[in-house]
C-alpha cells in the first residue's frame, strides 16, 4: 500500500511539474504542456496503480495545484482560477477514462499501437477539455488548423511517452540480461570447481572397488588356510564397501548440481575461453595484480565438453595468475592443428626450471605457500592432466626458447564435439 501510494504521489508531482511547461495556442487557459506526456508514462510504468483512481487523484491535485498557484503568484480570485483550471481536470477524468476502456497496458507489446491509442485518447480528451470550457465560457474559435494542432501535439506527446517506456524497458531488459548473463557464468565456474572434483571421486571408486574385490580375495584365501585373522580381511572388505556405497551417493548428487537445467547443453570454443578470461581477471583484481589478459581464438566451434575444458583451463591461468608477482601478461591462444584443437596458455612470470618440468605434474609438487608458509597440495595440474587424458589429449610444458611458462593442451577435436559424459 505504501509503496502504491509512493507511486501516486510521483505521478501527481511528476505531472504538475512538467504541465508547467506549457503553450497556449488560443490565446485563452487552454495549454499545451508535457504534463500529460509524464501522466501517460506513469500509466504505462507504474502497472499496478488502477488507472480510473490515478487520474481521478491527478485531475483534482492538478486544478488545485494550478489554483494555489494562481493565488499565490498572481493574486487571481479564487473563482476564476477554478474556471480556468477546472476543464483541466476533465481532461485527465477523460483521459485515464478512455485509457482504462481501450486497454492500452494490454498491448505493451506493441509500440505502434499504444501509440495510436494515446494519440486518439488525447484527441478526445482535449475535446472534452474545450467542451467544459464553452459550458464556462471560455471556448476558443475552432478551424481544422486548430484540429490538426490538437492531432499533432497528441500524437507527439503520446509517441514521446510510449518511446520513453520502452527506451526504459529495454535499458531494464538489458540490465537484468547482464545480470542473468553473470549468474551463469558464477554456476558454470562452480560447476566446474564440482566436475573436477567429481571427476577424481569416480576415479577413486574404482580404486575402491578394486581394494574391495582383493580384500574379499584374501579373505577367501585366509579362510581357506584356516587363518584365524581371516575375519577382519571380510571386515576390510565391508568397510570398503560401505565407503564406495557412500562415494556413489556423493557422485549422484554432484551429478544432479552439474548437470542444472538452464545451462547450455553446448557452448562456443570463443565463448568458453572468455569466461576463463574474466574469471581470472576477476581473480587477479582480487588479490591486487595488474595483469594483462589477452585471447587469440581461431576456432570457430562448439564443445559439450564445458566442465571438462573450463576445469583444465581455469586451472592453468589461475596458475599463471598466481605466479606473476605483481604485474605481466597472460595469453589464453587456440587453433586447430591437423584433427586437434590445441590450448596454448602463457605468461611472463618466473617460469618453471627445466630440471622441475618433468615433476609439475606429479602429485604434491608446487611452488606456491601461503602467508603462514604453508604449501599448496600441488596436486591441480595433476588434476587437469587426468582429464585432459580422459578426453584422449595430452598436456606438457612447452620448452621455447624464449622466458616464459607456456603449456600446450591437446585434444582431438571429436572428444570436445562429442555428447557430453555422464559423472
């Protein structure tokens, strides 16, 4: 109720202020002004205000607004500031009279058409205004230039509302679409943080199936040397069990969180690689760096392979962002070598010696620590290096010549265009 009564109050002022802005083609107190242009915006924008109480309340507030102020500034009887300004009322009983009868909200979608409709509704309502005014005395001498003053500045007021709503809509459109458009890509680097985790829970459940299966194994043979330990070999063998069982729920539910409806079930090659970018940018504004992000995409494809790629890629470049001390760049390159799409990421930072390059991709190697002087696990590039080999590719370290870290990721084009995996 309040915030429908905050609404009416800015119509009302919104439509005396701009009515100030007037002409009076006939010599007489009939006005011309911007003041119904305002009302009929506030008609159009403020949807959930009845329109026959709307203008009703604007009529009345605007006769008394313009008499208190004739009274004030030019001292005008108090009659004959009613005669002048009450024929305005009508207009806007008239007015949001004919609007509520022609539906005009119901056809928001259609430009044109609320147009003509305001344009025809302003018509007859000055008509009405000046039919007021000869019952008062004040009518002005009609031509058919008079006529085509009063259809000309009705359609000009009434387009002029009806393009003003939708410039605003389509500005609110475009927002909400930004907005949209940035809790996708925030659920799709989540999903993707939960795919590389879900990715080696499905690889350590087959580790736990084969313990399970070797430890039923020795059990069998335990019992068959009348073994008297040979009870907790089975025991072993349940406990794995019930751990891959509870692995398996797990793996079902972060299915269900990847696989969201909403998300694209495909995306560009170009598009996927601008959302690393921005995420590392991001990431890099975060934690103070000044780092310049290029791309270079000659691709002109589409993967289903989301998850995977944005795992390995965002892994890469947030390694690069971590290792630039304090400012370089970082380049994100793709092509299509032979039957492979192939992922170049560089940057500028220290580099990795040559003597460690064949350790990187060994679990617990790392040459990041923490503030307290912590390592990191060191296990993330082992991590993209198993998924890019789920996909039949390879991801090595490149020995240029030149300073820099460059890792190359390659993948056979008809893995990333293939149907997506099931976790």
């Amino acid at each position: 109720m309040r915030d429908r009564l905050f609404m009416l109050v800015i119509i009302m002022l919104a439509t005396a202020f701009f009515g100030e802005m007037k002409v009076n083609p006939f010599g007489g107190s009939f006005r011309f002004s911007l003041g119904i242009a305002a009302f009929f915006f506030g008609l159009l924008w403020f949807q959930s205000l009845p329109v026959l109480l709307t203008g009703f309340l604007t009529g009345t507030f605007i006769c008394g607004f313009r008499v208190g102020l004739d009274m004030m500034i030019s001292h005008t009887a108090l009659l004959d500031s009613l005669q002048a300004h009450l024929p305005s009322a009508f207009y806007y009983f008239s007015f949001s009279l004919l609007i509520h009868l022609s539906r005009a909200r119901q056809y928001l979608e259609f430009p044109l058409g609320v147009g003509l409709i305001g344009a025809t509704v302003d018509f007859a309502s000055n008509m009405v205004e000046l039919f007021v005014r000869q019952l008062f005395g004040d009518f002005p001498d009609m031509t058919l230039q008079s006529i085509l003053m009063l259809l000309f500045f009705g359609a000009l007021r009434s387009f002029f509302a009806v393009g003003l709503y939708n410039n605003f809509m389509i500005r609110q459109v475009r927002a909400v679409g930004e907005v949209r458009q940035q809790e996708l890509e925030k659920l799709r680097m989540i999903n993707t943080e939960l795919y590389g985790e879900a990715f080696y829970l499905r690889k350590s459940m087959s580790h736990l199936e084969e313990i399970t299966r070797e430890s039923y194994q020795l059990y069998t043979r335990l019992l068959m040397s009348e073994n008297t330990e040979s009870y907790k070999a089975l025991q072993i063998a349940e406990h794995v069990h019930e751990v891959k069982k509870d692995s398996q729920r797990m793996l079902a539910g972060l299915s269900k969180i990847i696989n969201q409806e909403g998300l694209d079930s495909r995306l560009a090659i170009t598009d996927l690689c601008q959302l690393v970018i921005r995420a590392n940018q991001k990431y890099a504004e975060m934690i103070g760096k000044r780092i310049q992000f290029m791309m270079t995409c000659e691709v002109d494809l589409s993967t289903s392979q989301i998850y995977e790629l944005l795992s390995v890629l965002n892994n890469l470049v947030a390694n690069a962002v971590e290792a630039i001390p304090s400012a370089g760049w970082i380049e994100l390159a793709v092509e299509l070598r032979q039957r492979d799409i192939v992922f170049h990421v560089l940057d500028n930072g220290p580099g990795i010696p040559r003597e460690e390059r064949e350790w990187v991709f060994e679990p617990g190697y790392t040459t990041k620590y923490d503030q307290a002087g912590n390592a990191s696990t060191g296990i993330g590039l082992t991590h993209a290096r198993g998924i890019v080999h789920s996909l039949q590719g390879n991801l090595s370290i490149v020995n240029d010549h030149k300073q820099l870290t460059h890792f190359e990721v390659t993948i056979p084009t008809d893995q990333l265009l293939r149907k997506e995996s099931v976790l």
